[in-house]
C-alpha cells in the first residue's frame, strides 16, 4: 500500500511537471527603434500570426522606444536577455549600438534575428528583410523612367543605419544605368523626422529650383517632401518616390503628391524572423553553421515593389499594437 502511495505521488509530481513545462511554453521577444510605427506594427503582426502556427504555448512580446534612441533600443535587448526569453528579433535602429547586446544575448544561448536593417558585424545568426541596396535600386530605375533619363533630383535620409546608406548607394547606381544624364544636386539630413524632413528639402529646392525629382530614403521623409512642394507651388513639377507605406503616404499617392512609393514587406519580415528564431531555438542532431543553435539560413530577402495609385487599397487597415 505504501510503495502504491509513493508510485502515485511520483506520477502526480512527473504529470505536474510536465504540465507546467508545457504551460511555460516559450517566449519570443521583437525590439524595434520605433515602437508603434505602422512598420513595425505590420512585422509585429507578422510574428504573430507564425507564433500562432507553431503552437499555443509560443507567446510573444514588443519592445522598443517610442522615439529613436538606439541605447534604449539595446536596453529593451539587456531585459529580454534578463527575463530568459526563449529568442529575439531585432531590427538595428543603429548597427554599431546594437553589437554589444546582441552579442551578449547570443553567448547566453537566446537566438537573435535581425530584420529590417542588419546588424552584420554581430553574431546575430541570420538577417530577414529587403536587400535595401535592391531596393534604392528599384526607386532609382523608376525615378529615371518618371524624368525620361533627364533633370536634377534630391535625397533626404540621414546617417548611421546602414540600411538608408545601401538605398542612397543603389538608388545612385540605378541612376547611372537608366539616367546617366540626372543629376543628384543634394542630399539632406532630415534627422529621421517629418517636420525636419520638411524644413530640410524646402531648402534643398530653394537652393535648387530644378530640381524635378526627390528621392526619400525612408518612411518619413515622403510626407515631408510632399509639404515642401506643396508649399512651394511646385506641385506637378517635382516628383516624389516615397518609401514604405505608411498611412501618410498612401493618402498623398491617392491625392497625386507622390507619385509612387518602395514597397518593402514588413509582415513578412516579422513572420519569416520569428520561424528562424524559433528554428534556430531548436537544434538537432545534425551540426548547424551557428555552434549550439539549430539550423537557420544566413539571410532571406523578402522583397519589394513599387506602389502606384492603383495599387493603395490593399496596403490599407494597419494593425494596431
């Protein structure tokens, strides 16, 4: 009777533990730079739509500053890194800011993916996002057909995320293939803000009346642009190539005060980031590149396409964190 009480209290215990095991579950963690931006809100939505996929007991949490502050950024790293979360996606607001932290979380044994924009020279384990190089591209092959290979344009974007220098650098490349006549008569620094974008490229163009085409290296330069034609009564005359899709921008598309933005895929990114955390959280018993981790590519490139007034519509409802 005895050995039956302790043979029961043992199964109870084992039973117990396995339970709780499960309702633990595991935990993922997305930090961004810029917490509640339609981008990210999309990616975020990304990760949870492939958390749901790979079992109820896989939860997920956002963290990030709400403004641009790459220390914070890598503090919201440091306390996922404190609560033992299970893997991390990041995207580096600042490359160089992010090193430290990732590589700590990566000799803790947390898996971390970067997407959006890179932080190459961590040990981040793989990157998902759009080759930005391809991406300025595109906007530079399109900007030359829209001034039929003829003119003066201008960039906003402004220094330190590598990202916005592979796009400036495709962007010229592009330009030089299909427009070897245009001219890029200025760059601005916008400082990653609209109203400053604003202030910036109506200076650019007073400086540089024909200027007949603008280029913004991001999302929120486009609206800024925009108002600094707008303001100049130089609608019509100049055109606009945005970048990504925020709500802003499609509705300056839909009105014709720009003409086309670069469509990147930020909810692909998000779902395609947490499948390679997840999997690089799963190691079998083949070796994988990444020593202790499972296996996960180095990279995936998830694309973009211009978007044209037709094409709003679909890239409406943004989901809500």
């Amino acid at each position: 009777m005895r050995k039956m009480l302790i043979l029961s209290l043992v199964m109870v215990f084992v039973l117990s533990l396995g339970f709780n095991t499960l309702a633990a579950g595991e935990h993922y963690g997305m930090v961004v730079f810029l917490k509640g931006s339609e981008f990210f809100n999309w990616a975020y939505a990304g990760m949870i739509d492939a958390a749901k996929l790979l079992g109820d007991d896989i939860t997920v949490e956002l963290q990030g500053p709400a403004e641009w502050d790459a220390s914070l950024e890598a503090r919201a790293i440091e306390q996922l890194i404190a609560k033992r979360v299970d893997g991390i996606v990041v995207t580096a607001g600042e490359a160089n800011a992010m090193i430290p932290a990732i590589n700590r979380a990566v000799g803790a044994g947390i898996p971390v993916v970067t997407f959006d924009s890179d932080a190459p020279d961590s040990n981040r384990l793989s990157f998902v996002g759009t080759n930005n190089y391809n991406a300025g591209y595109a906007a530079g092959k399109a900007m030359a057909e829209w001034l039929e290979g003829e003119g003066k344009v201008g960039i906003s974007t402004f220094p330190g995320p590598s990202h916005l220098a592979d796009r400036v650098n495709g962007f010229r490349d592009a330009l030089a293939e299909y427009g070897p006549n245009i001219e890029i008569a200025a760059i601005v620094n916008d400082e990653g803000d609209v109203a400053k974008a604003e202030t910036q490229i109506t200076a650019m163009l007073q400086a540089n009346p024909d200027i007949t085409g603008i280029f913004a290296a991001h999302g929120n330069p486009g609206p800024g642009a925009a108002a600094a034609v707008r303001n100049l009564n130089m609608v019509g005359q100049v055109q606009i190539m945005g970048f990504d899709f925020g709500t802003p921008v499609l509705e300056l598309i839909e009105k014709g005060e720009i003409r086309g933005t670069v469509g990147q895929d930020p909810y692909l990114m998000g779902y395609m980031a947490m499948m390679m955390a997840y999997s690089a959280n799963h190691p079998t018993e083949v070796v994988a590149q990444n020593p202790n981790f499972g296996h996960v590519p180095p990279g995936i490139d998830t694309g973009v396409t211009i978007i044209y007034k037709e094409d709003v519509e679909k890239y409406k409802n943004t989901p809500q964190f």
